[in-house]
C-alpha cells in the first residue's frame, strides 16, 4: 500500500525478508551456542525488527479495512438514529391528537347529555308546567356541531401523522434487517455494550490479539520443527549406532 509504485519489487523484498526470519530463527536454535556473540545479538535484533516491521504492516491493514466496514456501519448507525428522531416526532404527534380526540369526545358526550335550561310557567288552567330553553338548545347545538368538526380536521391529522409513523418504522425495519455489515459488527457492538467501550477500541484489542498471536507463532513453529527434527535425528543416529554394535558383537562372535 505505502509502495504502490513499486509494488512487485516489495512483495519480492518483503518475502525474502519474511523467509530470511523464518531461517535464521532456526539457525539461532540450532547453532546458538557456536554462534559469534556480535553475530548472535545483530541476528536476534534483525529478527525482531522483522517481527515487528510484520507485526505493524498486519495491525495497519487490519486497521485500515476495519475502518472502511466501520465507516459504513457509522453511516448506517447515523442515517437509523435520524429515522428515529423522527419516529420520535411522529410518535408525540399522533399522542397528542389521540389525546385531542378524547377531550373533543368527552365534550360532545357531556353537551348531548347535558339538559338544557327548563323554564316553569303557568298555563291558562293555572297548572305549573316546564318548558326547554330554545336559546340554551341551540346553543349546545351549535357547540356540538363545532366539536365535531374539529374531530374530524384533528383525525385527519391523525391520520397523516400515523401514515408518516408507520412510514419511518418500515424504513428503520429495513435497516436492521437487511444490513450485513449491522449483522457482521453485530459481536463487536454486544462486546462495546457489555464493556462499556467503544467500538474501535474493541477491535483496537482484538487486532493486537492477532498481532501478539501471528509472527510469534510463525517463529515457535519454526523453532519446534527443528526441535521435532533435531529429536528424530537423534533417535535415527541412536539406532544406528545401535545397530552397528551389535553387528560388531556378533562378528567378534
């Protein structure tokens, strides 16, 4: 990546510096002890320094194409956190018309059920009889008829606002159902919950996992297969010489 000009001649250097530190950590396990101390100390260094050079090259390409996945989840994670501000907004309305509607109705049932304002007089006979109030009657008439049209403009903006609602939890709906990348950070972001840290610095660990795991364990490998070697050499010299004793002995029979 850094060296893009030249990039056949870097993957040639770079793996013949990665084949070099695979040899000479065998070679410092085999002859450590016969080895120049100057020799030994620069080999050691070298080797080192190539971990690290490996140890860092796999920490920026990791880092690098976990924050190209994280810049789309932040678009993803921004874009839902936007639609939820406005289901949010749609919610309050839709609430607050639902509560209109039941003050309007509680209106229109008290004015039907109220008794308008009775008057008593006497007829021609003498006899006290009661009479409803025009003036009251029309009056409550007039109201309901004004409560009534208010409910029907306050449920029609009801009705766009549940529209608007049910539109923006569909497309919340959407995003979480039919986003790999939600699905493949899914772990990352239960661990960031669980920890209380955030996400990159969660995978910021989880990389130098790999990192402490990879090269190190590339060079314990090289050095037990030489160990595993070194052993079978050993046993093979063993059984020779074995071997060439006892024909020995039995010549000398």
């Amino acid at each position: 990546k850094l060296f893009a000009g030249a990039s056949l001649s870097v993957i040639l250097m770079a793996s013949s510096l990665e084949l070099a530190k695979l040899i000479v950590a065998g070679y410092l396990y085999n002859y450590w002890d016969k080895i120049n101390k100057l020799f030994r100390i620069y080999l050691v260094i070298g080797t080192t320094i190539l971990v690290l050079i490996t140890s860092l090259g796999i920490y920026g390409f990791l880092t690098s194409a976990f924050q190209d996945t994280f810049k789309t989840y932040s678009v993803t994670s921004k874009e839902k956190t936007f639609l939820q501000q406005k289901e949010k907004f749609w919610q309050d309305d839709v609430t607050r018309y639902e509560k209109e509607l039941e003050r309007i109705s509680e209106n229109i049932s008290t004015l039907s059920s109220a008794k308008s304002q009775q008057i008593q007089y006497k007829d021609k006979d003498g006899t006290i009889r009661n009479s409803v109030s025009t003036a009251e009657l029309r009056a409550a008439q007039s109201r309901i008829a004004t409560e009534e049209k208010n409910r029907k403009e306050v449920q029609q903006k009801r009705q766009v606002a549940t529209d608007s609602l049910q539109s923006i939890q569909l497309q919340i709906l959407n995003i979480d159902t039919n986003t790999e990348i939600g699905s493949e950070l899914g772990p990352l972001e239960y661990l960031s919950g669980l920890l209380g840290k955030p996400m990159d610095q969660i995978i910021n660990w989880f990389i130098l996992i790999i990192i402490f795991v990879f090269d190190p364990l590339a060079i314990a490998l090289v050095i037990a297969a030489n160990f595993l070697f070194k052993t079978i050499r050993k046993k093979e010299n063993n059984n020779d010489l074995s071997q060439k004793n006892n024909t020995i002995i039995i010549e000398e029979t």
